[in-house]
C-alpha cells in the first residue's frame, strides 16, 4: 500500500494531479486545497496518501496534511459518502470549519460541498458527532510534547479552551459534548479565561443532560 509518495510534479488537472517519481507518473486525486498547495510542475512535492484498492482499479487520493487526510478517512466511515464527496466536503471546509460543523451540529456548511444536499449534510453532523474524538486523540497523540497544533485545530484543541475541555472531562461528561459547549460557548464570547469558558459550558450542558 502507498503511504507516501516524494517526486516532482508533472501535471496538475481539475480534481487530480500526476505526481513523477523517478520515471513513473501516479494519478493521485486530490482535493481543492491540496490542489492550490501544490507547486508549479516541475517541481519537488511530497504527498500523503490514501490508497484504495477495488477489483476494477487502484486509486491514490493524495493530502499536503495528516489531519485532512485523517479526516478524509473518518468521512469515509459515513453512510453515503465516497471518496468523491469527502473530497468534496474537504474542499468546501476546513478541517477546522468541519469540526466546528460537528461539534454544533450544523448542517449548513457541509451542504456548501459540491454533490451534497441536506440530509446528507445531516447525517454527516450526527454520524461523525461521536467518532470526532477519536480522531482529535489520533492528531494530539502524534504531536510532540509542547509541539504547537496541527493546522486546522486551533481554537478546538489548544489554550484554554483545551482547558476547559479537559476540566468538563474529568467532571464526567463526554469529550464530545465538552467540545461542543466549550465552542458554543467561545464562539459566542471569544478571548474568556478557562474559567468563565467551563462555567458558561456548564450552563450549556445544564440545557442538554446530566454529566454521566
């Protein structure tokens, strides 16, 4: 399975690019983002990849970053959604603005991905609401100690609002309901020291259900 591929950029088209290294040219599909990333053809270039094997074909769907490509992987496991329409998603929204989307449970910005309508979008939202921890757990556990966060995770998983998530934790509530109070609750006033984030994420949890 290719994990990685290093070489040179050869061409660059719509939804994919061909990627030469040493003499051998990899279609790899790829989404917006990574598509503008990419440097003029010609030059040097490393790529994450996604393989998928099928009785039919071998496609490489490629990422300039671990968490998108993370992410990509955690759209996958949604009922409805292919590689073509995570892309999709992946190009639409940030892996930042797809976590927000989730832990608020609005379907709004998922419907701006190319292919998907509302209950699609919906379902997104409640299907990954509980998978969206583990990934997160994934993206920390793989930072160095002190490391700042990866790209896309700021403001969901550093400083105080990390804090907060943390202390909303320990008291026994979901991670998953802790994001979502705790990005409630600073969206909604921004720049709040960690204890006025956990006592407004309280107040949000009061509305929703007892710690467990």
């Amino acid at each position: 399975m290719i994990a990685k591929l290093r070489g040179v950029v050869d061409a660059i088209g719509e939804a994919h690019a061909v990627i030469d290294v040493n003499g051998i040219g990899y279609l790899v599909f790829c989404g917006a983002r990574t598509l503008r990333d990419l440097p003029a053809p010609g030059s040097p270039v490393t790529l994450l990849i996604d393989t998928h094997v099928r009785e039919d074909h071998i496609h490489l769907y490629g990422f300039s970053e671990s968490l998108e490509r993370e992410w990509f992987r955690l759209l996958l496991t949604v009922q409805g959604v292919g590689a073509k329409v995570s892309l999709a998603i992946l190009s639409a929204l940030t892996p930042a603005a797809l976590a927000e989307a989730v832990t608020a449970q609005d379907k709004a910005p998922v419907t701006r991905a190319n292919g998907v309508g509302p209950k699609l979008a919906q379902r997104v939202v409640l299907e990954l609401k509980d998978k969206m921890p583990a990934l997160l757990d994934i993206v920390s556990a793989g930072s160095p100690a002190g490391a700042a966060p990866a790209r896309g995770t700021a403001g969901l998983l550093s400083g105080v609002a990390a804090d907060a998530v943390s202390a909303l934790v320990n008291l026994g509530y979901a991670r998953v309901d802790a994001f979502a109070a705790v990005a409630a609750v600073n969206k909604a006033k921004a720049g709040q020291g960690v204890q006025d984030l956990i006592r407004g994420a309280l107040r949000e949890l009061a509305q929703i259900r007892e710690p467990s």
